[in-house]
C-alpha cells in the first residue's frame, strides 16, 4: 500500500486558504498556487467543504473560504475529513499455516498500531491551523 498524502496536501490547502482570508479562493488558483493537480484539490476541498471546514461560495465571484476561524481547526479536523487509511500504514500479513493459536505476533502488533495511531489523533487535535500560515493579504 503506498502512503497517502491526502493530509498533507489538505493541511497545505486549508494553510494557503486562511493566508488569502477573507479572499474567496477558486480550486484552479489554489492548484496553481500549491503546484498541484486540479482534480486532486477539487476532491480534497470537496472533502473539507463536506466536513465543514471550508465554505463553497457559487456564483461569478465563487470559490471557497474558510468555514469557522483558523484557531478553531485542528489537524485532527483536517485527518478526519479526508480519512482515507490510518496514519500508520503498516502492513500486518496473516501468519504462516498452523501458528494462529501459537504466534502472536499479528494481536500484539495490531494492538500495538491501534495505540500509536490513537496517540497521533490526539497529537493532532492540538496542532491549530493557525499556527501554520502566516497572513498572506
């Protein structure tokens, strides 16, 4: 499985958003201004709008905005918006035939990840978006 940059990309999105604050922002400028694929911005802010982080205005000045205020958005916001596979993306393949009822390397690692991606989740919730611009005018 390779490793998904939906968080970064949206962390760097909703980051370039609240710099341009108040400024309504078209998906194609944030592309632009990101260096990013289009279609891969339209679904990230598709997801951030979904989750209410962002605002979608329509209309011949359209584009998006920030929903609420940059110190009310986390990190842990932003991962469960575009939540698309755990923060630790280790693979746990089966045991081998017959060591089911012997090994327990599979349980033990399993709950071993559950407990460090719960930690970084909490870690997330306290990481503000507003720490991670600086105003852009």
């Amino acid at each position: 499985m390779s490793r998904s940059t939906k968080l970064v990309s949206a962390a760097y999105i909703m980051s370039y958003v609240a710099a341009k604050d108040p400024q309504q922002l078209t998906t194609d400028a944030i592309a632009d201004a990101l260096k990013d694929h289009p279609a891969r911005v339209r679904q990230i802010v598709a997801a951030l709008v979904k989750a209410r982080l962002l605002r979608s205005l329509r209309g011949a000045g359209g584009g998006v905005v920030l929903a609420k205020p940059a110190e009310k958005i986390t990190l842990k916001d932003l991962y469960l918006a575009v939540d698309d596979q755990p923060l630790l993306s280790l693979g746990l393949r089966a045991s081998f035939d017959g060591w089911d009822n012997i090994c327990g390397v599979r349980p033990i690692l399993s709950s071993l990840y559950s407990e460090m991606e719960s930690d970084l989740v909490a870690k997330l919730s306290k990481v503000r978006l507003s720490t991670l611009y600086k105003r852009l005018g």
